[in-house]
C-alpha cells in the first residue's frame, strides 16, 4: 500500500502539468466548500467582489504576467549569447573546416542577436564564408582568414593586427578606423575596400588588387605595396608612406596622392602613373 502511494507521488511528481492541475483542483475545492454557504445565501452581496477579485486578476496578467514573460525572454537571449560565445572559445586554435564553419555559424547567430564585438582571437576561419558580415569593434588579432569571402563586411574599429587574410575576398569591405599592423593581405581583392584613418604599419599589401580604395589618412609606416594594383586608389593625406616602395606598384594610373607625392613618384616612375602601367597590369 505504501509502496504504491509513493510509486503514485513519485508519478504525480514527474508530470508537471498533472501536478499543478491536482493542485489547482484541490485548492479550488476547499475555497468552493468554504465559499458555499455564501452562495447559496449572500450571492448578491457575494457576486461583486468575485468580479473585484477578477478584476484585479486581470491587472496581475496584464502586468506581473507580461513583465515575467518579457524578463524570461531577454534571459532566454543571454543564456543563448553566452552559449554561441562559449562554442567560439571551445573551437579557437582548432584549426579544421568543423571549427571554421562551426565558428562562421556562431558569428552569424551573434549578429541575429545584435551582438557585433566578438573575440575572435586565434580562430581559424579559412576559406568561409562571412560576406556581408558585422564584426565591428571586434578582436580578430592573428585569426587565419585566408581564402575567406568577406565581401561587404564591416569591420570598422576593429582588431586584426597580425591577421591572415591572404587571398581572401574583401571587395567593398569597411576597415575604417582599424587596427591591420602587420596582416597579410597578400593577393587579396580590396576593390573599393574603405581604409580610412586605419593603422597599417607593415601590413603586407604585396599582389593585392586595391582597385578604388579608400586609403585617405592611414598610417603605413613599413607597408608594402610591391606589385599592388592601386588604379584609382585615395591615397591623399597617407602618413608613414615609403615612396621607395610604393613606386614598386603594379599601377597607380588615376589614383590621389597629395601634391607632393605625386610629383615624387612623377619624377621616379612616371610609368607607374600612366596609362601604359594599367595595360601591363
């Protein structure tokens, strides 16, 4: 006999449904018994104050009941942001496609989420895919990027000092105001890729297609532009700029320089700035 009640109790228990349905029957059925004679006797003086208690019942859902709802919603999102955070950090320094993609996935769900400024550090993230991707403000130092398409991506602010991004896609991208010392985009297509006032102090830019880019105000002390394609590139107000090594370009042919860098490289390589250099390039 015990034994089958705690077998019952124990069943009752896992449901949480039936639980609650056997509680709200048995409290209902002590109110209704004690509320009986009241009823029977006293229903209009009774009657009003079940509608004041409805009333007010109504104000408990319409308050209590949406303000519940609306924190268990935003602790829904915090427990789901700090779950896309914690996989990120579990696949950093894993260098496979699973981590890649697995990552790539993770950043996507954060930008859903509103959440832009990711640690990035050391991820391996060759060869996917994350065009037109937010990571604005974000940390992506010494992340491997190489091959990734990133076109249209903002990455303003950003972190990316020692970042691989060779070869990778970056056409229209926004690297305003980012930190790129010494990233690797070596081979890399830039067009119309917006630089402005980045730091690039040895940045490799070496093969790179800079065609239109937005290089206005940007420190790159050390840069190299060997071979780079900077037809039509803004280069007016560059600070740290080695004449040397950018007259190592592939072709500078219409691009904007301050008035006496262009005469510099005029008088060095007037090929460089004529037609002829886009041509051969």
């Amino acid at each position: 006999m015990i034994k089958n009640f705690t077998r019952l109790t124990q069943y009752i228990l896992e449901k949480p449904l039936l639980t609650s349905f056997l509680v709200l029957f048995g409290l209902s059925l002590v109110v209704i018994t004690f509320s009986l004679p009241h009823y029977i006797n006293r229903f209009d003086v009774f009657f009003p104050q079940i509608l004041v208690e409805a009333h007010g019942m109504l104000f408990d859902v319409a308050i209590i009941g949406i303000l519940i709802f609306w924190l268990n919603k935003i602790g829904d999102e915090r427990r789901r942001v700090k779950t896309y955070l914690d996989e990120i950090d579990d696949f950093r320094l894993w260098e496979s496609d699973e981590a890649a993609f697995r990552t790539v996935g993770n950043i996507k769900r954060l930008n859903q989420n509103k959440i832009y400024n990711i640690n990035l550090v050391n991820c391996y993230l060759a060869k996917t895919n994350l065009s037109h991707v937010n990571l604005s403000s974000s940390n992506l130092n010494s992340s491997n990027l190489s091959s990734a398409n990133l076109v249209g991506c903002n990455f303003e602010n950003a972190r990316l000092n020692q970042t691989n991004l060779e070869n990778a896609q970056l056409n229209q991208v926004n690297l305003s105001h980012s930190f790129a010392s010494g990233a690797n985009f070596k081979d890399a297509v830039l067009i119309k890729a917006n630089f402005e006032n980045a730091f690039l102090i040895k940045t490799d830019f070496s093969n790179a297609f800079l065609m239109e880019a937005n290089l206005r105000s940007c420190h790159v002390t050390g840069a190299n532009f060997s071979n780079a394609n900077l037809y039509k590139a803004d280069l007016r107000g560059i600070q740290g700029l080695d004449i040397e090594n950018l007259a190592k370009a592939k072709t500078l042919f219409l691009a904007k320089f301050d008035d006496e860098v262009k005469d510099e490289l005029t008088l060095r390589n007037p090929q460089l700035m004529g037609r002829e250099a886009l041509t051969h390039s």
